[in-house]
C-alpha cells in the first residue's frame, strides 16, 4: 500500500541552492506531497538572495483536503518555519486531518553551531509542535535551544528532560560531533544508541534535510528498522558531502552521484 502512503513535506523552497524541499523531492519523488512555508531566490547564505510569501495555510489546507480525496494516508514532516502563525494553521490542520495522519516528525530547525536563527516567536512555539510529534530530529544547538539556551548543561540530561517534556515522542539528536567521529542519536523509553559516521569537516548545506528525507525513505517505505535505517541515512550523508566537496559545492549535489551510488532510493516503479 505504499501507493497510498504519502509525506506531506512543510518547509522551505529554495529556487538557487539544494536544501528544503529541494532535497527532500529529489530523495522521495512523487511520494512527497510538498508544502513550501517559504521561497527563497537562494539558500540563505547567499549573498542577494530574497524571500516571498506563499499563501500558506490555504494551501497547507487544501493540500490535506486533495489527500484526503485521494485516500492517503499521510506521514507529516515540519521543518522550516518562516512565521510563527504558521505553527498554529499546522496544529489546526492535523487536528482536522487527524484520522489521516499516521505519524508526524518535527524538525524543529531554529540554530546550529550554537546560534539561533530564527525569531524567537517561532522558538516560542515550537514546543506546540514536539507536543504533538511522533519523531524530532533537532541537531545539538537545537536541543540546547529547546532547553532555555541551556549550552552548559550536559547534552544527555537535556535529552532525557526533552523527553520527559514529550514522553510519546521518539528523539533523534542528528550532527553530534566528537573528534574525528559525527553520531546521531537516538532515544526513547529506556533505549538508547547512537550511530557513528565519518566527520567532513567543511560545512555543507542541506544535509539535515537530506537525512530526514532518506531516514523516512528507509524506515516508512522500505521498512528498516530504526537502527538500520538511521546508520544507512548517515552513511548516504557522509557520502552526499563528500561527493558535494569533490565537485566544489558547498551544498546537496545530488547531480555529483552515479546510479551506483544511488542504489539507496528505489523509485516508485520498484514494488
């Protein structure tokens, strides 16, 4: 029934650059039922790039509609968030869609490298989000974020405290760095692993994007586990960076890869 199964993607969209939406769509095809929350001319550290609105709860609402026509079933993904009234329509919207929605996974995409970078009213609201969320891919700063700011506290504490916040929800803390190692790390209930992945150094955008996608590619449609299907995401990033450096981006180049090296995504012909 994958036919049915479809992954609303609530994100950024931008046109110059590989990230948001743009990454997600070249993982999951037309599984992807995509929602931009924004336009962006170029990715945000371009110089000159520029922003401009959609019109989206309306089309946040119709989107939901037009699936629910359909007959599918719906996997809610949350990233980027441009306003904060955008979270109250995505908390109205599942609640109306409710019986449509199988899982939600928020990532709640506000800093990295210590810094925030986006208005603090979106911070403000994301845990509305978490209360509601399945699955949460924030990266470290994030969770010391959703922590108060907290970037003096052991990260494990934090973690546990997140859950504690949201016992329902499964947490997967993504680009823990430690030397010459990079780890997510996953946590709920009593379990706790990370995987261990290989650190390139230099800065590449898109890759958190590009983890979820393929985490949801593999676990929700090709049904690995969630162990297995989180050390095969981080080994496909580490792959994507390093085939992105080897061609001079400092983005997602998913044109820099072979069909070998793309043996991963099964398109939608596969059965």
């Amino acid at each position: 029934m994958n036919d049915l199964k479809k992954v609303v993607a609530i994100t950024s969209l931008p046109t110059v650059g590989n990230a948001g939406l743009k990454n997600m769509m070249s993982i999951l095809g037309t599984r992807l039922l995509p929602v931009p929350t924004l336009l962006i001319s170029g990715l945000g550290n371009m110089e000159g790039h520029r922003r401009f609105d959609v019109p989206f709860e309306e089309l946040l609402h119709e989107t939901f509609a037009m699936a629910e026509r359909q007959g599918y079933q719906l996997i809610v993904y949350v990233g980027y968030l441009h306003q904060a009234s955008q979270v109250d329509a995505i908390l109205r919207t599942i609640e109306k869609f409710s019986e449509r929605i199988t899982s939600i996974i928020i990532d709640p995409v506000c800093g990295d490298n210590g810094q925030a970078y986006i208005n603090q009213d979106i911070i403000d609201r994301l845990p509305k989000l978490l209360k509601k969320a399945d699955w949460a891919f924030p990266n470290e700063t994030e969770v010391r974020i959703l922590s108060g700011f907290d970037y003096a506290s052991d990260l494990g504490l934090l973690q546990k405290s997140l859950l504690k916040a949201h016992p329902a929800m499964r947490l997967i803390t993504t680009g823990v760095k430690d030397k010459e190692k990079i780890y997510n790390e996953f946590r709920f209930g009593p379990t706790e692993y990370r995987t261990e992945h290989r650190l390139i150094y230099q800065p590449v955008s898109g890759t958190g994007d590009a983890f979820v996608a393929l985490f949801i590619l593999m676990h929700f449609f090709q049904h690995e586990d969630i162990e297995e299907a989180l050390l095969q995401a981080g080994d496909a990033v580490s792959l994507l960076v390093q085939k992105s450096q080897q061609v001079g981006r400092s983005e997602m180049n998913l044109d820099a890869f072979t069909l070998s090296d793309l043996s991963f995504i099964q398109n939608d012909l596969t059965p």
